[in-house]
C-alpha cells in the first residue's frame, strides 16, 4: 500500500496536479509515526503508511488549503469523516485539496503494546496477524487485535466520505459497531459511582491541551480558554471545578459536529477516556433527534443548529438514563 | 553501603512513612505516578514515572498571595500564604529525574532565590534508583548522565531480590541509618557488577548518539537561522504536553483568581508552545508556532548551555519522546540540527 | 418541634428571558406573590442567550441550583430562540447528570408574561427540591467558599 501511495504522489506532482503531499513520516523507531507535509518527490522517502499511522491529518488541510497551490491528502476513513466536517463549515477550501481515499483496518496503539509489558519498543513488524516486536530486551510476539486501539475496536466506518479517487478497497458503514456500550454501562451506574469514576479521570487531567487543540472539530481562532481576560486559567489545573468545566465545555462545543474519530483520547498523556463525554453527546443526539453521523451529509443541518416544534423538553433527564 | 531484602521493602517504607510523608511510584491509570506511602502499596517496576519529579519541588499550580477584600471597611488585607514545608521522602528518583535538580537549581536558587522552591528543596530528602532496564526512549547518556549511578541523598540499587542503599549527604545518613536496622551491611561488589551491567544496556540504546557537540559548534544565530525549523514544526499542535511532563521545563505564568471575597494570586507552569506565552500589552512577540516550537529547543539546546557552562537544558529522560501526540520530539530536532552525518 | 441551628439557605440563580420570564417575575411582584429571597434573577434577552457556561460559572460562584426560564416554545420574541436552548439544555444537563452530578439542581420552566403565579411556584418548587438536595459540593471550586 504505502509503495503504491508514494508512487501515485510523485505522479500527481510530476504532473503538476498537486504541490505538496499530506501524508506521514517515520520517526525514529516504527511507532512514533509524526504527521507531515511533504514539499516535493524527494522528500517522499520518508512518507510511511503502517500500523502506527492512526494521526487525523484533516486539521491540517485548515492551514494548508490557505497556501499557494493544491495539497494531496491521503484521508482514512475517520479522517475523510473529520474533512467532510469541515468543508460543512466552510473551514478548508476544497478546490485545494486533492483527496485519495485509503483503506485502514485498524491502527495500533503503543501503550497498548507496553501495557502488556513489553518494553524497550525498536521496531515492529507485521506478519499475518501478528506482531513481531523487535525490543531491546529480545523479539517478542503480539496479536495485532491486542494492539488495536480502542477507537479502532469500536470502528464505526470503514467508509470514506468525500473523496476524489479511492486506492484500495472501499469498506462500509458498521452498524454493529459497539462504541457505545462504556456509555451505556455509565449511563446504568449511580450517580455517586459515575462522580467517582469521573473524578477518577478527570483529576488527572494536566490541562496541556492536547485533546482540544488535536481536534478537528475545535477550530475556533481564538479558544474561549485562552481569552485571558475570561478568569479561566487555559494552562492551570487549580480546582476540580475547572476540570469538569473545561471538560464538559470541551465536548460541548463540539456537539453535534464531533465524527467520533478519537483523537482526544488518543493524544491525552494521562490516559483519560475523554472519548466518552464526546460518545455521549453522540449518543443522546441519536436518541433524543435522531440518527445522526457529523460529516456524513453535507446538506443536513447539523442538530446543534437545528430543532423540531415537537423536540423534548430538558426535563426528559430527569426521567432518562442513570440509577438513582 | 547496607543492604535489604525487597520483601522487607514495605517495613522500611512503613518507619519512613511514620515519621513523615513518603511518596514512592505506583501503577496507575496513567502509568508510574508518585503517590504517598499507604500501607500495602506496591513500588512500580516501571523505567520512569509518566510525570516528572518536579512536582514536588516545583508544582503545577502554587498560591503565592492570598488579598482578601472587605468593601465596607474599603481595605486590602494582604496573605502570606508561605509556610514551612513539611519534611518529605521522596523514594525512586531516576538519576535523569535527579540531573534535572541541578537545572532547575540553577534557575531557581540563583539569585535572586526563590522562596517556595528552596523551601520544598530544604525539606525534601531524595532517594534515588539506579535503573535496571532502560528503555528505547532513554538518552541521558548523550547528556554525561550515568543512569547506573544517581547523585541524591541516598542511592540505592535493586540488585536481584536486594536493596542496597548509599548514604550521599547528611540528611540521607539518618534514613540509612534506619535501613540498617533492618537490613545488614554489604559488599559493594555485586553493585558494582550491576552498574557495569547497565552501562552495556545504554551503550545499546538506539538513541543516545545526538550529534550534541555539532549543534553547539555552530553557533547562536546559525542555528536559530537554520531552514530546519520551516520544516519540523509543521505539525506541532501547540498543545503544552512536551512542557508539562519534561522535568526541566520550569518557566510559570503568573495570575490571578477572583474568589468571592479577594483574589488569589497563584503561579501556574506555562508553555512556551502557547500562543499566550510571555503575553505583553503589545501581544505575543513569538507570533507563530513555527517561532513557539524553535524557542522550546533552541532554549534547551542553545541558550541554556551558553548561559550555564555548557549544560544541556535536557536530560533524556525521555517523556516527550512518549507523550507528544504527533511523535515530534527533541530527539528528531537535535538529529535535523545536528546534521545527518 | 425542634428548630436547627443553622438552616441551609439555598443559593438559586435564575436566568430569565428579558420578554416572558422577567415580566412573569415582575407580574408575580406586583401581585405580592411570595416566593424565597435567595432566588436571585439575572436577566438574558432570550432562554438562547444562555451558553452552557454561565450556568457552570454560576455553580462556581456558590450557586447550589440553576434554573432557566423562557417564553413558551412558540411565543419567543425572536420566534425560534427557545427551540435551540431547548435542545441545548437538553444535552447539557444529561451530560451533567453523566458526570454524576445531581441533576435536579438543573431545571428549564417555560413562563410567560402573563404566568406571575407560575413564576412563584416554580421558584417555590425549585427552591424545596434543592434545599432537600443540599449544598452543591460536586460542581463547586472551593477557592470561592467563604472562609
């Protein structure tokens, strides 16, 4: 896959029909995968596609459909998700962007591999369906649905959206997809438990910011947590009251728009599931205004900016979701 | 030197722990973290906690003044909220972790001292590990630091299923003292076989040959100059996480909060990859993240060293070679800075 | 019947659209309807003004309860304005709930102008329903409690 793709981006820049490529580039041991733009055909030798490459790069087009010239984006599934998104709000300039569709059935993830005690990570290699793990310490042996990502697990498109040309094989839409079963088992615990769970979580957040400024959905110029004169401290965690803000608002924000790719998990140094706040949003807007994918259909109004005369009234909480 | 079983590990953390407060590294959600001493705690195995050691010498968010505002007498009654640190133990220190007290020393106990960081640093007795299994993201090596043999008031070594403990200064004689009381004496021969043990383990380290000495012959301005930088911050996020788990990153923000009552002027670690860093009336004078992301390791790499004798800003820890979202680190910008060859 | 020492008073915020609720709450003054005094009312130009974030902020501040009052869905001065706070308010408090924190502290009420008696059972409703919950402990920053 990764040989096709770098020869068809030297075609589309040898042919002019691009200037730059979007892609990802290897780091020094096979996981640490960085997105990045490449400038021209020579410095493709570093474009990698593997296991590792589970980066959204759409947040990037934002910037990169601003400059001179058109961008090749290779887009995932989710990522294609995140891009369509962002057309919707008129964020990236789509005659700037030539999107090849790629396949991905699932990316690896590090700390999964680590957290089965295997350490001194310097390469990994995929065979079948397993993975041989060159460490420091000796070769050692994972199954890859071991290694699997969470949000991966849970996938819930393996469908593109919005895309020029496809490489690989489309998939489809997964409706079996189980990616709201932790909400659901959230929803079923008490009150008390779900505080302590959340508190659990949210007291290790160091507010680096990650999550907000991974997001594709979070393209605010200028965030409401860095206004200086808004008495919300954008870099300290001083109360558990501000955690739980920034948090909610977080998700808030992004309710509705939010395609469920996963980056705010993904990217959080302290492992908190901040995945779930946005599920949930997800989950109540399939439930309480019907089904509905962010990025899926450019024409739909997003429920957010929508409503019916009929809509729920707020007091449906009280009787809905939760033990007492 | 003395030495403990590990199975009586628990005792000694139990007579610490009766005395004063005694944080040792745990397993947790979010990997090794420090947490203080309860009985039936379990010592991480792993190679370094996910957070760094600063925390306790220099936390993330620390109340400086306190004013409390009454508005019928129209006064301002201004709160010192310094008190004196309790004394503290803090067990299992990795000698990067250790390496980056001096550095924050130099920032902080230089004159003009500061006040809340000596405090802590007066009342904390550090004990450090030697590490027994070093990771790939491991390179204090390129920085002189050796991590079979940490500096702190104590040293110890897990030997097999043996602790040997080496008092370094005063006040870590007086813990070892209550080592020997459960423990025995030792030989320094089985030590000594695991630190040359361990120097062959980071002489195969992927990572330790940065071209270090490249980048500081080159100069100031050469390197700030140098394309490199076009290229390599393209996809930084601007998050602050390289800045909140490096153990020498030590610049704060100052500010204020407004209680219902007064206001609590408190100091919170800021991040040079902000857009509101070192904010001044006029804005921010790095104005891309292009210039956010150069300052970051020019800081650590170039300017440190010019102004402190050569000393690196960074101690290979590895932390931000595991936590950056997007895997750009300063390992990557060192090897781009330093030239392939 | 024995009288405790100190009764909890309960701090209500409650944010009124400037066209239905406020009048209602004025209405309700004027016919010398009673309802407790720790209501404090804040006034918006519409139940849509409200951002999630006032209602947290006001958690912050010492509020142990928050209500929203809006004109009926239909009669808005800006004649869509509480359809979408309906639906954000929706969400907001179900994410609450979500993250464990009592979700009767939280409460939407639709008053019109002419519902001065409505204003003041809604309060009185609002106000025993949180005094029963007690002080807000699990949306609170303890750097704004009174020391």
């Amino acid at each position: 896959m990764q040989e096709a793709m770098i020869a068809r981006a030297k075609e589309l820049l040898a042919d002019g029909s691009v200037s730059r490529v979007m892609g990802w580039k290897k780091g020094e041991f096979s996981y640490d995968i960085s997105p990045a733009v490449f400038e021209n055909a020579d410095q493709l030798v570093d474009f990698v596609y593997d296991d590792f490459c589970g980066a959204n790069v759409s947040k990037y087009l934002i910037n990169e459909s601003k400059k001179e010239g058109k961008i090749l984006a290779f887009l995932k599934p989710c990522d294609s998700y995140s891009f369509a998104q962002l057309l919707k709000e008129h964020r990236i300039d789509r005659e700037k962007v030539y999107v090849i569709g790629i396949p991905s059935y699932g990316k690896a993830d590090i700390n999964k591999i680590r957290a089965k005690g295997i350490d001194g990570v310097l390469g990994i290699k995929s065979e079948g369906t397993d993975f041989i793990v060159d460490t420091i310490y000796g070769e050692e042996k994972i199954a890859k649905f071991e290694a699997m990502s969470e949000r991966c697990l849970t996938c819930k498109s393996k469908k593109h959206v919005d895309v020029d040309e496809m490489m690989g094989e489309e998939g489809e839409w997964n409706a079996e997809s189980k990616r709201f079963d932790k909400v659901a088992e959230l929803e079923a615990m008490t009150p008390d438990e779900r505080f302590e769970f959340w508190r659990g979580e949210l007291s290790r957040c160091i507010r680096c910011n990650a999550c907000r400024n991974v997001c594709p959905a979070c393209t605010c110029v200028s965030c409401v947590f860095d206004n200086p004169n808004s008495d919300i401290n954008n870099k300290a965690a001083a109360s558990s009251f501000e955690e739980n803000m920034f948090h909610i608002i977080r998700a808030f924000h992004v309710a509705g728009r939010c395609t469920d790719c996963g980056e705010c998990s993904r990217v959080c140094p302290q492992n908190i599931p901040l995945h779930l706040l946005n599920r949930k949003f997800i989950k109540d807007i399939n439930e309480l205004y019907g089904q509905y994918q962010a990025g899926a259909n450019a024409d739909e109004k997003y429920p957010m900016v929508n409503f019916t005369f009929d809509d729920c009234e707020p007091g449906i909480v009280y009787k809905r979701g939760g033990n007492q | 030197m003395v030495k403990l079983n590990v199975s009586k590990l628990n005792d000694f953390f139990a007579a610490i722990a009766a005395e004063e407060k005694l944080y040792i590294p745990v397993d947790s959600a979010d990997g090794a973290a420090f947490r203080p001493y309860e009985a039936g705690m379990e010592m991480s195995k792993a190679c370094n906690s996910t957070r760094s050691a600063k925390d306790f010498f220099f936390p993330q968010v620390e109340n400086l003044v306190n004013f409390k505002v009454d508005h019928n007498k129209k006064s301002i009654e201004i709160i010192d909220n310094r008190t004196e640190a309790e004394d503290f133990v803090i067990f299992g220190v990795r000698a990067c972790d250790m390496a980056s007290f001096e550095i924050l020393d130099r920032v902080y106990l230089s004159d003009p001292v500061d006040s809340y960081y000596k405090n802590r640093r007066d009342h904390g007795v550090i004990v450090t590990a030697a590490c027994g299994r070093p990771q790939e993201t491991c390179f204090c090596t390129a920085f002189g630091i050796d991590a079979s043999n940490p500096a702190g008031d104590v040293t110890t070594w897990f030997v097999g299923d043996d602790v040997y403990f080496k008092a370094n200064t005063e006040k870590g004689e007086a813990l070892v003292a209550k080592v020997a009381a459960i423990g025995e004496s030792a030989e320094e021969k089985p030590v000594e076989d695991f630190k040359a043990g361990v120097k062959f383990m980071m002489g195969r380290l992927p990572i330790k040959d940065i071209k270090l000495d490249k980048i500081s012959a080159r100069g100031l301005m050469e390197n700030f100059n140098s394309p490199i930088w076009d290229d390599e911050f393209k996809t930084c996020l601007g998050c602050g996480t390289c800045t909140f788990v490096c153990p020498t990153c030590q610049c704060f923000d100052v500010r204020e909060f407004k209680t219902n009552e007064g206001v609590i002027r408190f100091r919170c670690w800021d991040s040079c990859m902000y857009s509101d860093f070192t904010q001044m009336s006029h804005g921010n004078n790095r104005v891309s993240q292009k210039e956010r992301f150069r300052q970051r390791f020019m800081h650590k790499l170039v300017y440190f060293p010019n102004n402190n004798e050569g000393i690196y800003g960074c101690v290979g820890c590895g932390r931000c070679l595991r936590s950056c979202p997007q895997s750009l680190n300063i390992v990557k910008v060192a090897k781009a800075l330093g030239g392939k060859d | 019947m024995q009288v405790e020492e100190k009764e909890f008073k309960p701090t209500i915020v409650a944010f009124c659209c400037n066209w239905c609720s406020y009048a209602g709450a004025d209405l309700s003054g004027t016919n010398r309807l009673q309802y407790p005094a720790n209501v404090k009312i804040i006034r918006i130009p519409c139940s849509c003004r409200l951002n999630p974030m006032f209602i947290l902020r006001a958690f912050q501040r010492g509020a142990d309860g928050v209500i929203l009052c809006g004109c009926h869905p239909g009669d808005c001065h800006y004649t869509t304005g509480n359809y979408y706070a309906r639906r954000r308010m929706t969400l907001l408090f179900s994410m609450l709930d979500f993250l464990g924190i009592e979700k009767e502290r939280t409460r939407v009420e639709w008053v019109s102008a002419a519902e001065g008696q409505k204003f003041a059972e809604t309060m009185n409703d609002f106000v025993a329903t949180v005094t029963k919950l007690g002080e807000n402990h699990r949306l609170e920053d303890l750097r704004c409690k009174k020391q």
